[in-house]
C-alpha cells in the first residue's frame, strides 16, 4: 500500500517575536487612525451614535470619533433639496427629461367634491432640517412622505369642483398643500420641511370624459378670444367717437362765441350809429347810404349807373373798350 508523507514543511522564513509585535502593532495603529477620523461634506451633517446610542451632531469638516466602531457616523444631506414625484416617475433628469411610459393611478386618480374624477400629478420638494429626527423618530421615512402628502393632495382636491382643480385653484391648493404638509411631519417629527409642492398635470380621466372636458375648455378659450376681440374693438373704437364728439363740441362752442361776438358787435355798432344819427340826422343818413352802396357794390364789374332824372351826365363810355363806371350823387 502506498503511504504519503503529510509532514507540514517548515517556514521559509523565522519571523521574531519583537518583529511580529511590531507588524501588529502597526496594523492595529492603522485601523485605529482610520477608523477614529471622518469627513462630513459641505452640504451634509452628521449623526455621531456612541454604542448605538445618540451622541452629537456635527456640520462639514474632519471630525475625530472613537475607533473600532465605538463610534458610528451618519452622514445626512441637510442642504440638499430632494424631490418626489406622484402619478409619474422620472427615468432619467438632465436637460432633456426622461419620464417613465408606466401611469400610477393608485396615486394620480382623485374624487373631486362634485363627484367627478380627475387625474393629478404633483412633486413635492424637501430639506431635512433635523438630522436626528430623521434617523431616528419614523421607521419608513419614504413611505410616510408619501401616505401624508397623498392623504393632503387628496382632501384639497376633494373639496373642490373639478373646473377649479383644473383652473383657478391650482396655486392655492399647491400653498394650502405645503402648509399642511409641513404641519404634518412636524406633528411625526419626521425632521424635514417642504419647500414646494407643484401640480404638474391635472386632467380628467383618458376616454370620454377628458375629451369631453377638452370640448369645454375649447370652448372657454374660444369664449375669452371673442371676449378680448370685442374689447380690443370697444377700445379702438370709442376713443376716436369719443375724440369725434369732443371736436364736434368744441366747434360748436367756437361757432356760438363767435355768433354771440358778432351779434354784440353789431349791437354796440349800432347804438353807436344811433347815438351818431340823433346828433345829425341827415349826415348820417347820407353816410350810411354811400356805405350801403359800398358795401353792395364792392364786387360788381361792368356796371353803369344812370341818374333816374338824368340831372347828371355820366361818363361816356370809352369807345372800343370797358365801359368806366360812373355815379350820381
């Protein structure tokens, strides 16, 4: 029978005890430095548990700890802004977002206060604030963000009419949902505030339904068009019939000053000549006749005047020519 010798071979090299306490020791020296140091970012704090128990909290840096796990540090993004989506999710955020083709009606579909359905889709965003309440007080942070902020979604839109939910009410129920929001985690010291809720897209059911809502709101537009047309006319037009009027006015007032001028002028002017015709009567009478006959005669060509009696000889008539216009008396 073949035997095999199984004798361990001795080692190739003798290691001394002093260098053998050494090798451990530096081996235990560096997992005692690299394990007692720790680095928080700039948009971090971090939670130091002491024997799992709490211990402190500390900001960014390199702070020291208790080695070989005596200490344990957490580090919690206090300065970052985190997003959460409902009804929708996003595959891949950048310049050009990616969304997710899968619907979640579970979260999306709604009753409204009239008793219609409607489809909302919103984001929340959030800080932590208490990075020990946030370690420590809620077992499943996720899901309790998402079960309160879908229970407050939920009762803003179910007291509204669902034209309102689409259209007017939006941004207060964005305002009234932070604010209760943040009340909420407050009361389950969750350790985080909200800093905005957003309603994305807000529709009515696919089918029948939304494309009878999309019918409405053709309608509602094509209203508001025709209503911002007739404005644009009223306020084209009336200003320049406004403008009409007031040129009309005012030529008018212009006329009567000056008939009620000229009307008074004359007055005057003939008071005047009354007062000139009792002092002589027959002068007057004489100068108001030659004026009279001026004033008849100022644009008249061509005319003769004869004496009735023919007690003056007029002027002969040039031969050949114009006849000169003479008088009598």
């Amino acid at each position: 029978m073949y035997e095999r010798d199984v004798t361990p071979k001795p080692i190739p090299f003798y290691l001394k005890p002093r260098i053998l306490l050494l090798v451990v020791l530096v081996v235990v020296g560096l997992i005692l430095f690299f394990t007692s140091f720790f680095v928080v970012d700039q948009t971090e704090e971090a939670v130091v548990l002491r024997f799992g128990r709490y211990h402190r909290t500390v900001g960014p840096g390199l702070h020291w700890k208790l080695p070989l796990g005596i200490d344990r540090n957490y580090n919690v993004p206090t300065q970052v802004i985190q997003n959460m989506s409902f009804g929708f999710r996003t595959e891949r955020p950048g310049v050009v977002t990616v969304y997710s083709s899968r619907d979640y009606p579970e979260e999306s579909i709604m009753l409204t206060g009239d008793l219609n359905i409607v489809d909302v889709e919103w984001i929340i965003q959030y800080r932590i604030v208490d990075p020990k309440a946030w370690l420590f007080n809620v077992e499943d942070r996720i899901k309790t963000i998402r079960d309160i902020s879908q229970s407050v979604i939920n009762m803003l839109v179910g007291d509204r009419a669902i034209l309102n939910v689409i259209s007017v009410d939006r941004t207060m129920i964005e305002s009234e949902g932070q604010e209760l929001m943040n009340q909420l985690f407050k009361q389950y010291g969750l350790g985080i505030t909200v800093t905005a809720v957003k309603l994305q897209n807000v529709v009515p059911p696919k089918g029948e339904v939304q494309d009878a809502f999309e019918d409405v709101n053709k309608a509602i537009q094509d209203m508001n068009r025709l209503i911002n047309e007739g404005k644009e006319a009223y306020n084209k037009e009336i200003p320049r019939v406004k403008g009409e009027a007031q040129r009309i006015i005012q030529e008018a007032e212009g006329y009567r000053a000056e008939r009620i001028n000229r009307a008074e002028g004359e007055a005057k002017r003939f008071l005047a000549v009354l007062e000139e015709y009792r002092k002589a009567p027959e002068i007057t009478r004489t100068r108001l006749y030659y004026e009279m006959l001026e004033k008849v005669l100022q644009n008249a060509e061509s005319l003769d005047l004869v004496d009735k009696t023919l007690e003056n000889f007029l002027p002969l008539k040039e031969l050949g020519g114009t006849g000169t216009t003479g008088g009598a008396r």
